[in-house]
C-alpha cells in the first residue's frame, strides 16, 4: 500500500506506515531532491528523536512535528523550508554549537564534519555565548581502532545504539544528565568489536575517529573511489580513499542488499592490504643458479610456456594442475576455466581459507570471489591439494597463495617436488621458495571485473588505483600464456568486458551479466535473481 | 461515603485522624464502600463513562480529562497494566506526600476501581526515591489490603484479580513524567519516551497502561460514591471537583489548603494562607510548581482552574502556589528556578540539554552584574527555542517560568545590568 504525500513542492508516492525520513530515503530523495539536516537519525539504526533538527511542518498539526518519527499519511502537507523550521533549525544550531569546543581547524572531522556543513546551511551568522564550554575528555583512546573526543559530541546517540542494535555489545553509554551528559564506555570494558570503526563513519562530528586514518590527510585531499572489500565472501560495499598513491582508508558504501551501510573493522585493514610493502613489482623466473631474478613478461611467459609445452608434450596434459584464486575476479577465473579445458588440464580447484564468521556481515570464506570460482566450476574446498601430494602432478599454474593455508598443504614440500611451478600473486609469500615463474598481478582495487559475492550478487570493481610496480590481472598472464602456447581463443591481450560478455553467453547462470550492465549496486546470478523473484511474486 | 454535599474538604476531612491510615481506620469511615459498589454493581464501562461525566481531570499538572484516559486503553489480549504516579518532584507541591502518608487506602481504593475499569491486572505504586515514610505507608496499606482481601485473587468475592506493586524512585524530577517514570520501572534510565506510542498503546514493559496522579486516584471514590453531579457541585463547569493548594513562600500560614478549583488565587494567598508579612506586599505568585509562568501581584483576581489561568498565559499545574513578597529579587528567582530545570533535565533532547544550561549561565550572568542587553533577547530567543518543539514538557517547563519572570519583570533583570549589587539584598534572606 502506497500514500501520496507532498512535501515543499514535490508529490510523491511512498509506503504506507513509514515515518516520513524514512519513506523519503526508501524513494531516494533525502539529501538530493529534500534536504531535512538531521543528526540522530540514521537509516540502519533505531529512531531516536532527540536531536531535534529534522523538525518540518506538517500542515494541520500545530507543532513543529520531527520527520523521523512522523508517519506518512495520505494526503499529508509537509513544508521542510518555511520560516518557522527555519527557525527552529537556527535554534538547534544554536544550541548545538554553545558547548562545542569548536576546534575546527585541528579537527580532523573537518571537511565531512555535520555540525560544520549544517552550522553553515541553517545556523545562525556568529556565536552568540560567552559563556564556559564544558570542558571534558580529549583523546582518549576507548578501544583498539577508535580515538575519542568527549568535548566534540552533540550526544545524538549514534554510536551508542549502533552498539547495542548491530554488534549486540553494548560497550557505550549515556551518562549523567542535562548538559553534563557524556557518552562513554563502562569502566574498564573498551570499544573493541569486529565493527568499532563504523562508530566513527555514523558520528557526524568529530567525537569518534579512526586511530588508523586521524590526522593521515585532510578529507579533501582524497579521490573517493568506489570498490568491493576483498577480505570475505560477503562483498562490501566500499569506497576507498586514496591520497599519496595509496589506499588512506575505506569506508562502507551503502548497498542494502550487502553491506547496509556497514563493514568490519578487518575488512578495512584487508583494504591497505592493496599498498602492502610485500607486494610483487616485476616478473622474476628461476635461472640455473637456482636463484629468482627480474624478467621482462614476455621472456616470463615464455619460459612458463616453454617448460609447459616440454611436460604435455611428454607427459599429457593430465600432469598439469590448475590452482585458482577465489580472490581474482569472475572474468580472471573464467579465462583461467577456459586455459585450462583448452589445454586439456583436468586438476582444477581453487582453494577457499575458511574462518569464523558472526551472522552479522563476516561470512566463513575469507576470499570475495568463492561464489563465483564456484559457479564457474571450480572446487573450492582445497582438495586438489589431495592431487598434488599423490604425485599425480607435475606442473602447477598457482593464481595466488591461498593453497599454502594449512588446511591445505600447510609448507611448500609438496610444490617443491614439481617440475614446474608457475605463480601469479599480488604478494611475496613462501611460494617464493619453490616457484619457476613469478608474475605480479593486480589487486581487485587495480582492475576492471566483477567479483560474486556468497548471496549470488555480482558486484563491480573497478581500475582505480596504479600498481606499485608491473602487475597484469590473472585474466591477462593466462590469455599471454595461451598464446604462448597457441590455445585456440587467445590472442594475449585482456578486455574484461569481452570476457565478461562471453562468460554471459558460454554460463546460464551469468546470463544477463555483462559488465557494463553492472551497477554500482550489483546484479544478481541468474538463478538468484529468478528466485528473488518468485519469491516476490508468491508474497 | 459521609461526605455531605456541604463539605468541601472531601479529599482532606479525615487526614488529621492517625487511625485513617490504617485500613480499619479507613474502613470506620465507610473506605472501600466506592470500590466494592464498583466491582459488584459497575460494568468497566459504566465505571469510566461515570468519570468521564464527572469531569475530573489529571491533577499532575496536565490537567487531561481522567475518564478519557482511561476510554484510550485497548481491548485486546495483552494485560492491561495502571501506574500510580507518586513521584512528586515538582518544586511547591506536596500535596500528594500528604495522601501518601496519612490516607494511602483512599489511593488504593481509587486504584482499584480505575483497575476495574481499564481491566488492569496490576498497578505500579512509583514513589519519589526521598519519599520514604510515604512509599512505608502505602506498603503497610498494600499488605492490609491483601490481608483484608482487597487486593490478590478474588477481590471482595467479585472475582477481580488485582495485584498493587509498590516501586521507589531514585529521585529524579524527570521520572515523574509519565514516559520517564515508565522507563525507570523497567530498570531503564529515567528519560521520557517519543510519543507515539503513548502508553495506552504501549506502556510499561511493552503492555497498555494508564497512569494517573495520586490525587487523581484519591478523588476517584468520592466520585464513584457520591455521584457525577455531587462532584460537580464543587469547582467550576469546565474543571469541577476540589484540588489540595499547597501553599508555600512568603506568607504567614502555609500548608495544604483544599478549596474547589475555580478559588480565586488572592483568596488562597489571604484569607487561608495569611498573606505576606506586616509591612510587605505581594510581588508575584507562581500558581501551581516552579513549572508555571509567574504572575504579578496586579493579577492574583484570577480563579484558579485553568480555563482561566489560560488568559493569564499560565497554568494550574500541581496546584502548588509560592508566594514571593516585594523583597524578592526576580532574578535570582530565575536562577534557582533554571538551576533546578538544568540539573534535572534526562539530556535527550539538544534544546532541553543546553537551553537549560545556557539559560542557568546568562541568568548568573546577570544575576551578578556581568549581563548586557543583549542577553536579555538571548534568553527570550533561546526560551523560544525550547518551547514545544522537545520529546516531552519539561522543556517547556523550564522555558515558561523565564518567559514570564522577563514579562512581568524585566526591570528586575535590567536593574541589575551593569551592578554588581543585587537591587534586592533582602532577597532570600527571609
């Protein structure tokens, strides 16, 4: 059931039975087409009604009514830019801003700061109070990841309910009353949860920052890229922060069908895994001194290629095994899928390293694509390592070091035994030791691709930030090797958006899935998308 | 009951007997009599329509008609629940600790017919934390009752359950707002809830409750025995019945005085309460608890019901009057007044959190000669600002009695612009 409502001089059609903040997010027009400034309010967080500021006019009612805790009936007039909201606004600022320390110029709010943008779109000129401000804790460290600033508060409460509503772990509280209200953990219990750093994305002021990201640069000094976070198979929304050529932060981009508008506190240290001082920067190969040297790609592949075509040649294609990444995108894996059944390989898998997960975002497989390497066939549960210890195996294409996990071949004796050894990885690792062939490759925040998160949903990444050195996609050093080795269907050079597209014609279940189709919010598989359906329809 | 139509002092004829607070006591003066008529003669419904006809309404400051209150309550299948508001904080009122203390039956007994008309399984006695001879009272009463088959299974044979719960406060004003008190019994903080929903809709512990004022229950027998149009013969057309003016301030007499609303205030300042001291005048009277805007000696012709406080632009409130004679300083009135709202604000709301506060600071300011002018306008702008625009009323509360203080007063505040001498050094000194 709908409603028609208007509100200044839009009409619009929301759900019945929603407060009004709320059925103007749900249509998508709060903060673009209306503007109603709010503090404690937040989409993923229970209604609190206490700061005030989103009070609008609704016409037949007598008071200044709060949007967020006002149901949408049909016919309902609301004026959210009339003198008397106006007003009331100033007001709010005013008295909002009496005991801010309002220490703007050191803070590192500044520039995404709330109290700043809204003290300026609806407050009043200058400062009218001489008074004392409170004067209350400064930096104080409450947890492992966030730095706290008591002076700064406006006590809307966010952090507090994101705790006890999301994490269920209820570490900060209210405290005293009036103006001496302070938030504050509970003596001797820190802020320390798989979540803490979304308090300081939900505070609009400056009470609550990162250790991690304080004082490293100034917002506006950051290109904002949008990416998906690699560290689990839930596929969060993000959108990184780049500044000096590297990752400074990553914050939750909001997709209510992922991440809401959160992610977890090691899903933002797996981000600036992307400038890790270990990362791979040029090809090396194995000379007969045994030790790696650098290589120019072209000399890499085709030693790869070389010592490839001499073992097929002599032994058939069934000595050699295909170890995929789940951390390389749906396109990566499917140019590897089709290298492989071109060259007649049949020990594929791609092993997932599996770990806790909490039903809240932090899913069991630690890689963003294990839905995808799956759907596009390989094994994901590691027992190709079973293949490799047997000694059916003579030779490895090894995309990334997830197989050294030690649910699967735990050290590098196994690998060692092999003739040849080909590794495509973004960091240095144990592999290292027993690789011929070493390829750097790109990281998801480095490339075009789309990544299958464990609900089915294909999510866009995107070439937003350069490599620290020469690295290629996995995509790209398979199709290269292809054509080293004169597999039909590869000519060495990469478009992920043609290989996405005949992914969607060659896998009923991508299809429809192309990567210019893909959105910012993701498309679902196939047969995900034709349940969601279904379900829909029989509701 | 006894109550003749002549008596006025229906609420508080038999206080100043021991024995009333005992339930045999109690009973001697015809107790129970109201309570037992309802459950053997009186369907819920015909209880509520009989106070609803009689008029009475909330006697905790809000002044809303009782027996529409209760008609809010669901039917459904959740238990319904009642709360005894006794939670009296309000600076100037005490009438309630004296029914508390020495007629706590004559609450019980008003709790159980509201209890029988709401359908509510089991009342919450919230007494004030400093309350302690009053919450000792009203437990002694309860397990009277209990004993005497008043209360538990099976009341009076009727077959009505009713269980009566007695819950100290901790001592903070704000519990005494209903949502706030709600909180509080849940073990919660004590800060008033964003209404919708309201609490017959969902009330404490998530069920249908009805909470009323402890005068309000007492008035609640004498109704239901004597009838709608006995209980309109006192007071006025619009706010019939007796209220418990509690007087207090500068006058020779002050007590507990219960007169018909509709009294006019000069009367309960000088005939029953004495009047200020020889060589005195009256300055001002705040008419019902530091809440409610003052009003200046020129107007004290005005009856004390609220459809005529209304065109004073104040209000009944509690019904507690303060009286303040010429030697008062307005000012510091206004300090302890906004002293007292800032200390007890819950800190929700951004305007009552530090309106408060700013208002105690600039009325310091002045008070010890640092104000200008232009604070004057800042206190009238940020008063403004806290009106009607909060979760609940205690904003408003502590906005009002400013606004009035500066409407009737302002030359106080302006005369001490610029001097560190306060113009009224007597001021508080008696």
């Amino acid at each position: 059931m709908t409603v028609r409502i208007t509100v200044d001089d839009l009409e619009i059609e929301v759900r019945e039975g929603r407060m009004l903040l709320q059925a103007l997010d749900d249509a998508g027009l709060l903060a673009h087409e209306i503007e109603i400034p709010h503090f404690c309010w937040h989409p993923k967080l229970s209604i609190d009604g206490s700061c005030r500021l989103c009070q609008v006019e609704v016409e037949g009612e007598s008071k200044l009514q709060i949007a967020c805790n006002t149901k949408v009936v049909d016919g309902m007039v609301v004026r959210t830019d009339s003198e008397r909201v106006r007003n009331a606004r100033a007001g709010v600022m005013e008295l909002l801003l009496v005991n801010h320390p309002l220490d703007c110029p050191i803070c590192d709010q500044a520039g995404e700061c709330k109290l700043q943008d809204f003290a300026f779109d609806h407050g009043r000129r200058a400062c009218r109070s001489h008074e004392p401000r409170r004067t209350l804790a400064k930096n104080v460290a409450i947890g492992p990841e966030i730095v706290f600033d008591q002076e700064r508060c406006i006590l809307c409460r966010r952090c507090v309910r994101f705790c006890n509503e999301v994490t269920g772990t209820g570490e900060l509280g209210v405290f005293g009353r009036g103006d001496a209200s302070v938030v504050d953990t509970f003596p001797g219990v820190p802020l320390d949860n798989a979540y803490s750093m979304n308090v300081a994305d939900i505070c609009p002021v400056g009470a609550l920052t990162t250790r991690d990201f304080r004082f490293k640069v100034r917002v506006w000094d950051l290109d904002e890229v949008d990416g998906i976070c690699t560290g689990c198979a839930r596929g969060c929304n993000i959108r990184l922060g780049v500044a000096k050529g590297a990752v400074q932060r990553a914050v939750p981009r909001r997709n209510d069908a992922v991440n809401g508008t959160w992610m977890c506190d090691p899903g933002r240290s797996s981000c600036r895994a992307v400038g890790a001082p270990d990362r791979l920067t040029e090809p090396r190969l194995r000379g007969r001194d045994g030790r790696l040297a650098p290589a120019d790609i072209a000399t890499a592949i085709e030693a790869a290629a070389a010592r490839i075509r001499r073992l097929v040649d002599a032994k058939g294609a069934g000595v050699l095994a295909g170890i995929a990444s789940a951390h390389a995108t749906n396109e990566d894996l499917f140019a590897f899928w089709k290298f492989l059944d071109s060259i007649g390989a049949g020990t594929r898998g791609a092993p997932v390293v599996r770990g806790a997960s909490d039903g809240i975002l932090i899913e069991p497989e630690k890689a963003a694509n294990a839905r995808g390497a799956r759907e596009i066939g390989f094994d994901v549960t590691g027992a190709i390592a079973e293949r490799i210890r047997s000694g059916a195996v003579d030779a490895a294409i090894v995309l990334g070091h997830d197989i050294l996990d030690a649910q699967f071949l735990g050290g590098t004796e196994a690998l060692a035994t092999l003739d040849t050894l080909v590794v495509l990885d973004l960091h240095q690792s144990e592999l290292h030791h027993v690789a011929d062939v070493l390829i750097p490759t790109r990281h998801a925040a480095e490339k075009d691709g789309t990544l299958t998160n464990s609900m089915g949903r294909v999510q866009r990444v995107r070439r937003a930030l350069e490599p620290p050195g020469q690295a290629w996609s996995e995509g790209h050093v398979i199709s290269l090797l292809g054509a080293a080795l004169g597999l039909a269907g590869f000519d060495g050079g990469w478009d992920a958006a043609s290989v996405s597209a005949e992914l969607a014609r060659s896998n009923p279940r991508f299809a429809g899935i192309e990567l210019a189709k893909v959105g910012s919010g993701g498309l679902d598989l196939a047969d995900v998308a034709v349940a969601a359906a279904t379900a829909s329809g029989e509701a | 009951m006894r109550n003749a139509p002549f008596v006025t002092n229906y609420l508080s004829e038999h206080l100043a007997d021991d024995a009333y607070a005992t339930l045999d006591g109690y009973q001697r003066a015809d107790g129970y009599a109201a309570a037992r008529k309802a459950v053997r003669e009186l369907s819920p419904d015909e209880v509520i329509e009989q106070i609803e006809l009689s008029g009475l309404t909330g006697r905790g400051g809000a002044g809303f008609s009782t027996g529409r209150k209760w008609s809010f309550m669901p039917r459904d299948e959740r238990p319904a629940l009642l709360v005894c508001n006794a939670d009296e904080s309000e600076p100037g009122s005490f009438k309630d600790r004296l029914l508390l203390e020495r007629a706590p039956h004559k609450i019980l007994e008003g709790i159980l017919i509201a209890a029988w008309a709401t359908r509510a399984q089991k009342t919450f006695v919230y007494v004030r934390g400093e309350y302690a001879a009053a919450a000792a009272a009203v437990e002694r009463a309860v397990a009277e009752a209990y004993e005497g088959g008043l209360l538990g299974d099976d009341i009076m044979g009727s077959g009505f359950r009713h269980e009566i719960v007695v819950v100290r406060g901790a001592g903070a004003y704000i519990c005494g707002e209903e949502t706030g008190l709600l909180e509080s019994l849940e073990g919660k903080k004590g800060q008033p809830r964003k209404k919708p929903p309201y609490p017959a809709e969902r009330g404490a512990f998530g069920l249908p409750t009805t909470v009323n004022n402890v005068e309000t229950f007492a008035h609640v027998p004498h109704i239901i025995a004597n009838g709608v149009a006995w209980f309109r013969s006192f007071g006025t057309e619009q706010s019939p019945g007796t209220t418990l003016f509690g007087v207090s301030g500068q006058v020779l007499r002050p007590g507990l005085f219960e007169l018909p609303l509709g009294t006019r205030l000069d009367e309960i300042v000088f005939e029953h309460a004495g009047g200020v001291p020889e060589g005195r005048k009256v300055k001002g009277v705040i008419p019902g608890g530091v809440s409610m805007p003052i009003l200046p000696a020129g107007q004290l012709d005005v009856r004390m019901a609220n459809e005529f406080l209304h065109e004073r632009h104040t209000r009944l409130g509690t019904g507690g009057v303060i009286v303040m004679d010429d030697t008062t300083c307005m000012v510091r009135v206004a300090s302890v007044i906004s002293y007292f709202f800032r200390d007890e604000s819950c800190g929700q709301c951004t305007q009552c959190r530090e309106g408060t506060g700013f208002i105690n600071k600039l009325v310091d300011r002045i008070e010890r000669g640092a104000g200008e002018e232009r604070d004057i306008g800042i206190l009238l702008d940020v008063a403004g600002s806290m009106e009607g625009q909060t979760i609940c009323a205690f904003s408003d509360a502590a906005a009002w009695p400013i606004q009035a203080l500066l409407r009737h007063f302002r030359s106080d505040f302006e005369a001490h612009l610029g001097t560190e001498t306060c113009p009224f050094p007597a001021s508080f000194e008696s």
